[in-house]
C-alpha cells in the first residue's frame, strides 16, 4: 500500500484524475494504485469529517482515516464500481470508529478493574445539557453513562442526539434501515437514563 500523507484535510487536494468516475472505479477494483492514490485525495476530506464527527478529536480521526483508506486498499476487489464510492467509504470510516470505541470501552473496563479511574470526558463526546450551571459530577457521572453504552450505539447517538444528523443520513453512514436508526437512538436513551438513574442522578 503506498504511503498516505493527510493534507489539508479540511478540504481536497486539488489534483484530479483524467480519468472518467466509472474507469476510475473500475481501475481501483482491479488494484491500479493511482486509480487507488486519486480516490485518497478526492476523498480524504470527506473521510476525516465523517470520522471526526463521531469520535470528537481531530488527531485520532486523522489516525482512523488512515486506517480507514488501508481498508478500503485492502477491500478494493470487493467494491462495485457501479455503487457510490463515497457511500461505501463512508460506511467503512464508521466501522473504524464503531472498531474504536469498542476497542476503548474494553480499555476502560480493564482501567476500572484495576482500579485506574480514566478521565471519562477525555476524546468523548458530551451529551449536551440545557442547564449552564450543570456541575462536574453530573457531566462525569453523564459522561460515563454514556461510555457504557454499546458502541453501536454510542455511534447512533453521538450522530443523532449530538451532530444531529437527520435519521435517513445516519442510515446511509451506518449501512442499516431507517427503522433500525431509531431503534437505536430509542435504545441509547433508554439505557442511558438506566445508567443515570443508577448513579444517583435524575435524568
């Protein structure tokens, strides 16, 4: 895989191909890495900002979207070039970060058991509170409620409840039906007023 340097990733490098969208995609199914190094900088920006959104730190999205373009590297014979390749590295950007919190919540389980209380607010996205005045506990308390979720469903949220994203966009960027988007935003808050309520706060 070449090396992949994120440049300017608030917007696309300028340089575009020559060649058609569809011999493009077709290029990139077949392994062509220009075709593959020219999808990386028409999309990068929107892969960042996609990731970024859900785990709220600019340093680890630019990490996931690196590691985001070596999967789609890795799945190139698998895409259909006649499908969006926006939409289908979007849905990979989300795996990454959903791989993400998976991959902390284990790491904040462990820290707990070993009684090394990690800083629940840090890299997290913060439920937002109508009340200016709300205190360091109960953002704390909130905030690790909220870690406790299932990652699919910390995703679901942090995209409805936080970015508030409409429902329809959230399904195309997670892969599943409109149905189950709100399922899961149902389920989040369902479980995160279980989760309050359990530490002493009244949602």
């Amino acid at each position: 895989m070449p090396v992949l340097e994120l440049s300017s990733l608030g917007q696309p490098l300028p340089e575009k191909s020559a060649l058609g969208q569809s011999e493009l995609l077709r290029q990139f199914v077949r392994g062509d890495l220009d075709a593959f190094e020219t999808l990386f900088r028409e999309h990068q920006a929107e892969v960042y900002r996609s990731i970024v959104v859900i785990v709220r730190d600019p340093s680890l999205a630019e990490d996931l979207t690196v590691e985001t373009f070596w999967r789609i590297h890795r799945a190139h014979a698998r895409f259909d070039p006649t499908r969006s390749f926006e939409a289908w590295a979007r849905r990979i950007a989300t795996n990454a970060a959903l791989d993400h919190f998976k991959s902390a919540s284990h790491s904040f389980a462990r820290h707990t058991q070993a009684g090394d209380d990690p800083d629940p607010l840090e890299n997290l996205p913060q439920p937002p509170s109508p009340d200016p005045a709300i205190t360091m506990e109960v953002r704390t308390k909130t905030a690790q409620a909220f870690r406790q979720l299932p990652p699919s469903l910390q995703v679901a949220a942090t995209l409805a409840l936080i970015e508030e994203q409409p429902y329809k966009q959230i399904a195309e960027t997670l892969g599943i039906s409109l149905g189950a988007v709100k399922l899961r935003v149902f389920r989040a808050l369902r479980l995160l007023r279980i989760n309050l309520i359990q530490k002493g706060i009244k949602p």
